[in-house]
C-alpha cells in the first residue's frame, strides 16, 4: 500500500477518466490547489474506465457500482496517482476501506436542465406534446417523469455530452429532448443550450444525490492532502453532499436507485442555517412514491452523516423502503432470466 504523501513532496499527479467533462473539472481543481499552493506542481493523469469503454448497455442494468471510480482507485492505492477528481454523483456511497473524500469545493448548479432538439420551439417540458420521446439513461429521472409527464417516452441515451447532443440534433433522432445535468453544461459553456431548469418548483424534478459538485478522493490516511485540500474546500457544498450521501448510502440504493434529493442552507430566525432537505422514491413506473422534507441542524461531517441517517428514515416511513424492495426483486428476476 502506498505511504501518505511526505510532506518534502513537491508534485502532485491527480486521476481522472479521459471525457472532456472530467478534464475540464480536474483543470478547475488543480487550478484552485495551484492558487492557494504556488510552490507545488500538479500533474492530470487521465484513463478510460468500465463506464467510459461501454455505452451500449443502460446504466441502470450495470450490476457494479463503481463503473467509473474503480480503475483509477487501484491508481491511487497502488501509489501511481496521489487523488482523483470524479463527479460526484458518480462516486458510491461506499469506498474501499483505504479511501476516503476529502473537502469538496464550492458546487456547481445542481439541477437538472432539459435540452430541446434545435430547431424545436418547446420551452419547457409542460410543452412537450404527448407521445414524445425524453432521452436519458438515468432511472432517477426515468421514474420522475413516469409520474409527472406519464404522456412522455423515455429513451436510453448514453455517451458523453457532446455524444448526446449530437444523438438529439441528428436528423433522424428520435429524441425531441433530453435530459442532463446542468454542471456538465455549465462547465462545458454549453449553457445556451439550456432549454429549462428543473426543480422541485418548476417540473417537480429532483436531483441526484452530489449532482453538481466534484468529489475528490484520497488515500484515507493521507493527512497532508487532507490539510492542503481544506484550503480550497466549502463547508456548505461538502456537508450538504456528506448528508445526501448518507441518505443513499442508508437506503442502500446505490447509484442505480431513483433517488431524487434538493437540498438548501435556510436562514432561522435566530440567525442561524439549517439544511433544508426534500427527497423523493418513486416506482420505475411513477406510480408510487415517497416524499419527504426535513430541516436538521448540520454543522460537522458527524452532523452530516446523521442528519442523512434521519431524512432516509423518515423516507421509509413514507413508503420508500417498499418501492426500493420492489425494484431490486424485479432486476434479480430480470438477472435470472437474462443468465
């Protein structure tokens, strides 16, 4: 197992996949670090992993969790990287037991957008007309739309954004719109392509859980990247992902399950903040759901982790420990069939 990092070290190497997405989100990490520790060099070592190399299967029939993560945390513990730099959102609720997420920077918006096919009027997706066809591969966003645009089909659509715009433009696509996250456009100055942000106001579309903010991961015993990652880490972005991660990581969902999480710092009238959490299981096929939205005192990673615990039992209480039986049932039959 590799040593932490000494602190005579004077040169960074940090992993991520080769996507453009993934590159421009390391560039902004090493930026940040190169800012607030001129006198260290940062290196990017980039590599395709099992989620970049196969496109054709839907996301949700994968069995592994760590499509994206695993080859470059063998990287890392094997010493030839000394982090990584993933989306968030793509990192399993849990990391192998020498791992661990260091502070995470301030988050990009968390929402959701959907992208209209160019040349189509469509502003919003009340507007799209019964019968259309919604690209996305996410089972999350699959089972909001079933329930609130049941008028709609849904399409698998994967690749990298790039891939999935050019899948929507194409003259032959099926798709009239489709469905992604508003970071990787952000990032990417794609926002003109934003058609709409959705939310829990707008369409009653909630977010995945870390979905707009970077997960930096490192060896768990590694306590001078720790400490240099601390300067350019936010407090707010790193507890509010900590407690939606917990969330997900009770109801032991995993990145497949059709989670949806809106999180925000509310003022009290004493002066001080709450995280305001509203979470939301529904059935693949939107006709159940659970639905809760819970404000806890967070403050700490502890507070955070708990505060995680308390909004997936409250889930439960609404009926969402039901809905998550019955769809892992059903993929274990579709598992057995399909072997």
């Amino acid at each position: 197992m590799a040593t932490p990092t000494p602190a005579t070290k004077t040169s960074f190497t940090i992993g991520t996949r080769k996507s453009k997405l993934a590159l421009e989100q390391t560039e902004l990490v090493a930026a940040a670090l190169k800012k607030t520790h001129p006198d260290y060099e940062f290196r990017i070592f980039s590599k395709e992993t099992a989620g970049d190399l196969n496109t054709k299967i839907a996301l949700r029939d994968f069995t592994s969790k760590n499509l994206w993560t695993e080859e470059l945390e063998e990287l890392m513990i094997d010493g030839q990287v000394d982090f990584i730099v993933h989306s968030l959102k793509d990192v399993p609720t849990v990391l192998p037991a020498t791992c661990t997420l260091g502070p995470m920077m301030p988050r990009e918006d968390s929402r959701d957008v959907l992208v209209v096919k160019q040349g189509l009027s469509y502003k919003s997706l009340s507007e799209i007309p019964a019968g259309s066809v919604v690209g996305t591969s996410s089972i999350r966003r699959t089972a909001q739309l079933a329930r609130k645009f049941p008028h709609l089909k849904v399409l698998d659509v994967r690749g990298n954004i790039g891939t999935r715009l050019a899948k929507l433009d194409a003259e032959d696509s099926p798709y009239t719109c489709i469905i992604l996250a508003a970071a990787g456009l952000l990032r990417l100055d794609l926002g003109d392509r934003i058609t709409q942000y959705l939310d829990s106001k707008s369409s009653g579309m909630l977010y995945a859980v870390g979905q707009g903010a970077l997960g930096i991961e490192i060896r768990k015993e590694d306590t001078f990247l720790q400490e240099m990652l601390s300067k350019i880490g936010h407090s707010e972005t790193t507890y509010a992902c900590l407690a939606e991660r917990s969330l997900l990581r009770t109801l032991e969902g995993g990145c497949s399950a059709p989670l949806g999480v809106e999180t925000e710092w509310v003022q009290t009238a004493e002066g001080s903040k709450k995280l305001r959490m509203r979470s939301v299981v529904v059935s693949v096929d939107g006709q159940k759901c659970a639905q809760v939205e819970v404000d806890g005192d967070v403050d700490s990673t502890e507070s955070a982790e708990a505060f995680g615990v308390t909004v997936a039992k409250a889930l439960v209480g609404e009926g969402a420990g039901a809905i998550l039986e019955e769809i892992q049932r059903n993929k274990v039959v579709k598992e057995n069939v399909s072997s």
